[in-house]
C-alpha cells in the first residue's frame, strides 16, 4: 500500500487547506482581506476566527441541506445559509466586542464576499458528508488565517513597533508608514506566494528526482 493510500480522509482535508491546497497560495482566495485588517493583529484575530467559524459552519448546515436543495437555487440557498453565519458574529462583535467591531467596520458584514465561503460550499459542501464538510471549512479557515496572522505580524511591528497593541520597540524605533498602508499588503502577499510556489516546485522535483532514481 503507498502512503498516499494511508492517508486518512480528514488528515487529507487538513493538508490541503493548510498548504497543499492553501486558500491564499493555491487557490488565490480572500486576498481583499489582507489589505482591510492585516495592519492590526487583534482586528486580523477576530476576522480569521469569523471566517473560519462561517465558512465550518456554513459547510456543516449547507452539507446537511444538500439533498434538499434544488439545484436550481442551491446559489441563493448557499448565500442565505452564509449571510445567517455572518450576521450571527456581525452581532456578538457588537454586543460583547464593540471597539473591535467599530475599529472593522463593515468588513464583518463583507465576510459574505469571502471566495472562501461561497468556494468550499460548492466545491466541497455540495457532494460530501457534513463531518468532513465541516473539517474542511476548519482547514480553509485556518489555512487562510495563518497566513493572514504571519502578514499581519510583520505590518504591526514593523508599522507600529508593537504585536497585539503591546508595545514592542522602543522610543527610537521609527515605523515604517509603508507598512501601515494597503499596499504592503500586496507586497506581502506576493512574497508568501512566491516563497510558497518556490518551495512547492523543490518539494515536487525531490520528489520527481526520487522516483526516476527508483526506477533506475
């Protein structure tokens, strides 16, 4: 038996949304959410965990409504389903976190827009059971925040000389404005894509590599 046929379904859905099929360096998904609160590690906090809890549970619920849905409306019933997960945060940011949600704005509400949500719903949620529906939307959700999260590291301290609101640097650090606008986003991002890329093609000439030498 190969080691790919020893892999688990679950342990596959995992890899794939953390990095084989990474919603920010595969699928090239979410990328507007990178230029709306990556300057912030706390704001980017509460977003990842949104996207993660709508896109798990919006998979869970549409996953279990597949075979009542009519193919016909599954669009609409997807982004229902959707905007119910979204509005749901929208109103605990409001009612227990209001500063957080003031400081995002409409960019709770604008989750809905996430290719992520709407992408794993009907690439994935749409022809498998609710459990692993639900995994993969985890791994998606993940898989999108911690590459937002490491962005967000790096424009915080490097714009604001702190991590979380702490202050990290001293009186004599001077912030990088660079950092604090939109465009260091783009910045970053097509760094991470492009060291991403860089160490998948590696991975995958080792790999070629050790397979003509195994037939040889």
């Amino acid at each position: 038996m190969s080691a790919a046929a020893k892999v688990s379904p679950a342990r596959k859905i995992m890899q794939d949304g953390l990095w084989t099929n990474n919603p920010i360096f595969v699928q090239v998904l979410g990328i507007c959410s990178t230029l709306a609160v990556t300057n912030n590690l706390r704001n980017t906090l509460i977003m990842v965990l949104g996207v993660t809890f709508a896109t798990a549970m919006g998979s869970l619920t549409l996953s279990l409504l597949k075979d009542l849905i009519p193919r016909k409306v599954r669009m609409i019933v997807q982004v229902l389903v959707l905007s119910f997960y979204v509005i749901i945060i929208d109103i605990v940011l409001r009612a227990y976190q209001p500063a957080i949600s003031k400081q995002l704005g409409p960019y709770v509400g604008l989750i809905i827009t996430n290719c992520i949500l709407m992408g794993r719903a009907e690439a994935f949620a749409a022809s498998n059971p609710p459990g692993l529906a639900f995994l993969d939307g985890i791994a998606n959700g993940l898989g999108y925040g911690w590459v937002l999260m490491v962005i967000a590291t790096v424009r915080e301290f490097l714009g604001f000389g702190s991590l979380f609101g702490i202050r990290i640097m001293g009186d004599g650090f001077t912030p990088w404005t660079i950092m604090v606008m939109a465009p260091s986003a783009f910045f970053l991002v097509a760094l991470a894509l492009w060291i991403a890329n860089v160490r998948k093609a590696r991975v995958a000439a080792a790999a070629e590599k050790a397979a003509k030498g195994g037939k040889a």
